[in-house]
C-alpha cells in the first residue's frame, strides 16, 4: 500500500540573534512581560540582503542532504509562507530557481501558521494517488521585514521570528500499517469568518479602487494586524479539536503517542493544550523560546530541533496541531 514517509528534515535560521532585551531600543517591553506571556526568550532575524526563498534554500538543502537524495530525484517542491519573496510569483518558484530544478510544479501554500500541515496533506495526496515520488515540503518565513517595530505594534512584533524547515516526502509501499514509518492522516479546517482577527490588510485588491494606497501605507495598514485573545481563545479550542480528530480516525488514544510536536504560537497556547489532556511535560516538545513564532516554518524546525536533540526518534508516533490566521487549523498523525 503506498503511504508517504518523511525521509528527514532540515532548517535554516538566519545569523542575527535578537533577545527580549534588544527590543526595547525599539518599543516600551520588556523581557518579563514577553516570557510571562508568551514563553520567548529570542528570535533570529535576517539581515536587509535576505528574502524568504534565501532561508528555504538553506533548509531545503540540508532536508536534501539529510535525505540522500539527489534534487534531480524532486518531482515537486510546495512552500507554505505568508512572507513571500513577491507578491507574484510564488515564492517556490525563486526557491526553485535557486535550487537549480527547473521543470517540475512548484506550489505556494497561503495558510499561515496551518501552512506547514496543509502541504504535508497536499503532498501526501499527491502521493498516495501515485501522481508523484518525492516532494520537498517548505515552511519558510522572513517576519522581521514585515513587523511594526515600534510601540504601535509591539504586540505583534515581539511575537515573530525568521526561520525554515525543509522537509523530503517520499512514497513507500508500505506492508505494515502499525509499526512502518509513514504519515497516518491529516486533517484540515478554516473558517474566513475570523480573517480579519490577524491580517495584513494591504496592498491589496479589498481596499477600494487602488490595491497600493499611500495614505494608507502611511497608517500602516501594510503591518500584521491581531486581536491577540480572539486568537488565543480560538487556538486553545481549535487545537484540542483538532488532535482529537486525528487521533479518533486512526483508533488512538494519548497514551499512544510518543511526541507531541505543536505549532509554536505561544507557550502558554502549548501549555493549556497539553493540561487539557494530562500530556506530560517530556511529551511536548516546545522550541518557542529559543526561535519565537516562525509560523509556517515552526513544524518542521520542531522536528528536526527534536531529532537532533534526541527526542524524536525513527519509530515513535508523533501527533502535530496548529492554528492560526484564517483562522486555520490542523492536525496530522505521523510514524517517523
Ligand atoms: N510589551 C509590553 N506590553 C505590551 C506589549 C509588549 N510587547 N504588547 C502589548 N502590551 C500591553 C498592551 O498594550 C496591554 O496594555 P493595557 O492593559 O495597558 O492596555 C497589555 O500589555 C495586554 O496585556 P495582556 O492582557 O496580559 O495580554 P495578553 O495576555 O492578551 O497577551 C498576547 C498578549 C501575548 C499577544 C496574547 O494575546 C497572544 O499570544 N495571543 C495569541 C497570539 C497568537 O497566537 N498569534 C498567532 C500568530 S501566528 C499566525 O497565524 C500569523
């Protein structure tokens, strides 16, 4: 039976180290109220030279590497971000520009923090059908060109960090269903009821007759805006549902899972999720407070923080959720 197993992984974080500390050169914070709030320590920022594809071409190469597989062996490349390189095209055709495999589909991904789950998905159809062998998978993000850093939008801009992780989805025939690697199911949800609670508004086709509006720009209406308890109210119920999901359509319970990998958000969101089902704290493998909020990209940098760090072994079940702007939110049950 033909299933989709995650070869490996790889990530890329750009040099610039930012603590809670720096940013008050820019806005009234603090490092206590960040910790408390969110679980962030520091963030990684790119320097002016950098774009988003810059970041995933580094993970996608070392997922490569970490794969053994040739990029000529690629029969389609997906990259979830919401801090594309362009408005168009997608950045996964610079990424594929710059990793040198012209030909084959290159697909963007527009979920935001569910971007990662939602290409998993995508990626596993594409292969369960038959249609393709082997997809690199991308969540790649480059907040810091795209933050307010100043006191109008310090609620939002302590929160993001840049950052990609690069995952090789391969086919596998696979012969036993209980103890193979491979990817058990995904499970994708939206409700655009909630799309302006964290939003970009523009530019944009949806602001009257001009999709660039200097007086607007001049308002800021081109920064993240975020009603940070919608959200953090709808993420603290969406992911719960969520893993639930997952585990009630492959028979499991969450004894049965060895690692819990969540979007990284915000610790506290991680924290009430694992406390509403009695996950203990070894379980939960959490890397918010070295890297923040690196949306698409948290996933699969969790992975393969955890793999390096000897928590995420070949074998062990592995359960993600996440949610997010769109609100969007998911889940996915994986044997590594
Ligand atoms: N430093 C210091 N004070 C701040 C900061 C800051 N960076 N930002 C806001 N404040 C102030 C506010 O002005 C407000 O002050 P006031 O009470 O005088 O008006 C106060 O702190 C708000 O504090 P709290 O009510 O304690 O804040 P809250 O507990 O809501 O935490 C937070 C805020 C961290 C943003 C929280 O709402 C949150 O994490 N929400 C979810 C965020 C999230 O998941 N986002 C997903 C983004 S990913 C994606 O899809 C793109």
């Amino acid at each position: 039976m033909i299933r989709t197993e995650i070869l490996a992984t790889g990530i890329y974080v750009p040099p610039n180290l930012v603590k809670n500390d720096d940013l008050k050169e820019m806005m009234d914070t603090s490092d206590e109220w960040i910790r408390q709030r969110t679980g962030i320590e520091q963030r990684y920022w790119a320097d002016e030279n950098t774009s988003t594809s810059d970041l995933a071409l580094e993970a996608a190469k070392k997922a490569l590497e970490n794969a053994k597989i040739d990029k000529s062996e690629l029969d389609m490349i997906i990259v979830a971000t919401l801090s594309p390189d362009h408005e168009f095209p997608g950045t996964a055709c610079f990424l594929q520009k710059k990793l040198g495999v012209p030909g084959i589909p290159a697909l963007d991904v527009r979920q935001q923090c569910t971007g990662f789950i939602y290409s998993m998905s995508i990626a596993d159809q594409f292969i369960k059908t038959g249609m393709y062998k082997k997809i690199l998978v991308v969540g790649a993000e480059l907040h810091s060109k795209g933050l307010e850093k100043n006191q109008n939008g310090r609620e939002v801009a302590v929160l993001f960090g840049d950052g990609a992780g690069a995952a090789v989805l391969a086919a596998k025939d696979v012969k036993d269903l209980k103890n193979d690697s491979y990817i058990y199911s995904t499970h994708l949800h939206a409700d655009g009821n909630f799309a302006e609670e964290l939003w970009v508004p523009g530019p944009g086709t949806g602001n009257g007759p001009q999709r660039v509006n200097d007086s607007k720009m001049n308002e800021g209406y081109h920064f993240p805006k975020m009603n940070g308890k919608t959200v953090f109210m709808n993420a603290v119920k969406r992911m719960p549902e969520a893993v639930m999901e997952a585990l009630n359509a492959n028979g499991l319970k969450i004894e049965d899972i060895d690692l819990f990998i969540f979007h990284q958000a915000n610790l506290r969101i991680n924290d009430m999720v694992a406390k509403q089902f009695n996950i203990p704290e070894e379980k939960v493998f959490n890397t918010i407070q070295k890297f923040a909020n690196t949306t698409a990209a948290t996933l699969p940098i969790g992975m393969d923080e955890a793999v390096r760090a000897g928590k995420l072994k070949k074998g062990m079940l592995v359960a993600s959720a996440a949610f997010g702007s769109g609100f969007t939110w998911g889940s996915t049950i994986y044997r590594y």
